[in-house]
C-alpha cells in the first residue's frame, strides 16, 4: 500500500490552482470536469502520481466556500530554507500565518502559510545532514 493523495474541497478552483502552482511552486498534474455531476478533479503535486503523494483540489461548481471545522490539521511541506520559503511566498502573494523560526519545546525551524480557503500549510525545514 501507497498513499495516493489527500482531498480539499476548494471553493474557486482557479484561485486554488494559482496558489498551489505559482506561491507553492507545484505542478498541475490533470484535471478533469465533470459536467453531469458539476465538479472539477484537479491534481497537483511536486512529483507524478506514480511517484508520491499529490493533491486533489475538487471544486463542486455550486459551491463558493466551506467551513473547514475543527478537526482537520494542515499538509505539512519539506523546504531548504523556511525563512527563504516566508520571503518568496510573501513576495508572490501568499499569506505567512506563522513567520519562520523554531517550534515551541523544540529546535526544528517551521512556518505556516494559509491557502485562499483557510487550509493550513506547515513548512519543515529540512535538517542538517
């Protein structure tokens, strides 16, 4: 068994699609409509499918917005450089939730950024070798 993808509900999908591929650097893998059932599937990720984990960005087209609830945490994301990721991220437009620097009882250098639906993002600086 593989992970496949995780799936967010996302209330404009060209917005979405915007912040994940142009502030995040990903790529958009495929997507597909589905006119009679009135959703788009659009996948992306840094790598193919066949390769690791990506995501699934649905867009029902009746629905503009959800409410996200309390139990969902965030999609945490790898980077060299969390301080360099908060500058770039910023300067495309993206919105730092959580400026860069070491979590509470820890050393491991971390960030938030949030999506145009609220969805958190964990940046992870990656650890010296």
């Amino acid at each position: 068994m593989r992970l496949l993808h995780t799936m967010l509900r996302v209330g404009n999908l060209d917005r979405s699609l915007a912040f994940y591929t142009e502030v995040l650097g990903m790529r958009l893998l495929r997507r597909s409509d589905y006119p009679e059932g009135k959703f788009t599937l659009a996948f992306v990720g840094y790598q193919d499918e066949s390769e690791g984990a990506v995501l699934e960005l649905t867009h029902n087209w009746e629905t503009s917005e959800y409410d996200l609830g309390n139990a969902y945490g965030h999609i945490a994301l790898e980077v060299e450089d969390a301080y360099k990721a908060c500058e770039q991220i910023k300067q495309k437009g993206g919105r730092v939730t959580r400026e860069a620097g070491p979590m509470k009882h820890g050393k491991t250098v971390i960030a938030f950024v949030t999506d145009p639906d609220g969805y958190q993002i964990e940046l992870i600086q990656r650890k010296a070798a």
